[in-house]
C-alpha cells in the first residue's frame, strides 16, 4: 500500500515521505504521542517512494553526476508521493536538513497552527535539488550535525509539535512550565523520597530536597523556580538570556543567584 492514514484527528494531520516508515512506531505506539495519537489529537500519513516507483528494483536513488561519494535520492519518485501526501491532505512541505532553519520552541508553536504538514525525509548524500526549488516550502534543521537520514528529525518535529497540543500532556501547566517556553531553561525538579540516599550507603552523602519546596508557601515556591531557572540559564545558556528582557523581579532573583552562588564558592 502507497500510504496509509494510521488514525484521523481533528487538530494536526503530519504526513512523512520516507524510506523507512516503520521507523515512525516510536512516535506512535507509545509514549505522549501515541498516547495523544489513540486521543484523536493527531493524525499520520506514512508515504515510502519505493510505492512511486516504475522499475522492477524499485530504484530510488542514483550516483551524483560530477562524480563523488554515495547516492542522490531520485526526484520523480519523491515528487509522486509528495503529491499523494499532498492529495490525501497533507499540507506544508518541510524538507528536514542541516542546511535548514533551526528548530527552536517559537518554531514548534509556529508549526502546532498549522493545520496539516508534509515531512520529507532525506537520505544518502540527500535530494536531488530540482526537487528541493520546485516542491519543498522550507527545510528544517533539528542542529549543526549529520544524521543517516530525516527519520530521526521528524519524529523531532512531531514529538515537540505533538506535546504542545491541548490535552497531549494531561494538565494545563505542564508544557506551559517547560524549558524554552518563557525563554528559560527549566529549575531543578525533585520528588520522593525526602532524603536521598536515605541511608547513606556505598558512601554516598545523602541529600535533602530544598526546604522551600516542602513549605507549602505557593509564591514563594513560584519565586524560588523562577529564580533557580534565571541562574540555570545563566550559567549553562547565557545566550537565551542575553536574548530575553528581563523584568525588574527577574533581574533582583538573578542577582540573588549570582550572590548565593559566590557566597557558596568562598
């Protein structure tokens, strides 16, 4: 079969073109996606070029001309399933490659209002660029390395689309308060037990969950994660910092980061 929808959903449809479409359980047989994919939340269309081919080996790919390592995906049978895609609903050509923008959370929410979007999946030395300037809308890069193929960075792209739809995570704060939302990485998250290692044992010193935590106090609790992701992010993504303009609270939890923090390393 050329493709297949694996269930209909009324908020965001993703249809992928790629060599290897069984690769794509891991986004929907378990996890917050399949779990949101068994909700009706989303929906997939999973289209392989081999299916558009018109040769008995099913050719897909072919040697670059100009010579070089490796293969060169073949443009007509790419374009046949990006048209059925296409015709079946898909929207949105997204071709995944490191050459394309960044993915960042702006770009996930920008992409969870779309209402349906193709994913192609690159493989080999990549795309035959005829295909890239006559079918491809934008490309789309998940960071600055190479994988074997767009697989990987799609699953990427629907995981982070996905978790941000109403309900996919079953309470309302809960992708609200994750890291990049505000701009920030996230604060340190403990939970049970209290005390950890309770007993001290294999020489380890055990540790206690910050007090304030326990207090039951809701705005001081409220001000002391803000304050812990504020002093993250500037100590491990002092650029996202140097991005965002902080408020006057903002800038007085910083400095009372940064003092503590000194004070601890007299």
């Amino acid at each position: 079969m050329a493709g297949g929808l694996v269930k209909a959903g009324p908020v965001i449809r993703f249809d992928v073109v790629t060599l290897f479409p069984e690769m794509f359980a891991a986004v929907t047989a378990s996890g917050i996606s399949g779990r949101a994919l068994a909700a009706g939340l989303w929906s997939l269309g999973l289209w392989n070029p081999r299916d558009f081919t018109s040769d008995n080996y099913r050719t897909v790919d072919d040697r670059p001309y100009g010579g070089g390592p490796g293969m060169v995906m073949l443009a007509e049978p790419l374009e046949k399933a990006l048209d059925a895609a296409k015709e079946a609903g898909g929207g949105r050509v997204i071709y995944l490659s490191p050459q394309g923008r960044r993915l960042d959370h702006a770009k996930v929410m920008e992409l969870g209002n779309l209402p349906s979007m193709v994913l192609l999946c690159g493989r080999y030395e990549g795309v035959d660029e005829r295909l890239i300037e006559r079918r491809v809308d934008e490309e789309l890069s998940i960071g600055d390395y190479v994988l074997s193929g767009g697989e990987l960075a799609a699953m990427t792209v629907i995981d982070a689309v996905v978790r941000q739809l109403p309900g996919a995570l079953g309470g309302e704060q809960s992708a609200a308060e994750e890291s990049f939302v505000d701009g920030l990485l996230d604060c340190p998250q403990y939970t049970r037990p209290e005390v950890w290692p309770e007993d001290g044992t294999g020489g380890k010193v055990p540790a206690q969950v910050p007090s304030i935590l326990l207090s039951g106090h809701h705005e001081n609790i409220r001000r002391w994660r803000l304050k812990q992701a504020l002093g993250r992010t500037w100590l491990r993504r002092p650029d996202l910092l140097a991005a965002r303009q902080l408020n006057d609270d903002e800038k007085k939890l910083l400095e009372e980061f940064q003092r503590e923090r000194g004070e601890r390393g007299k």
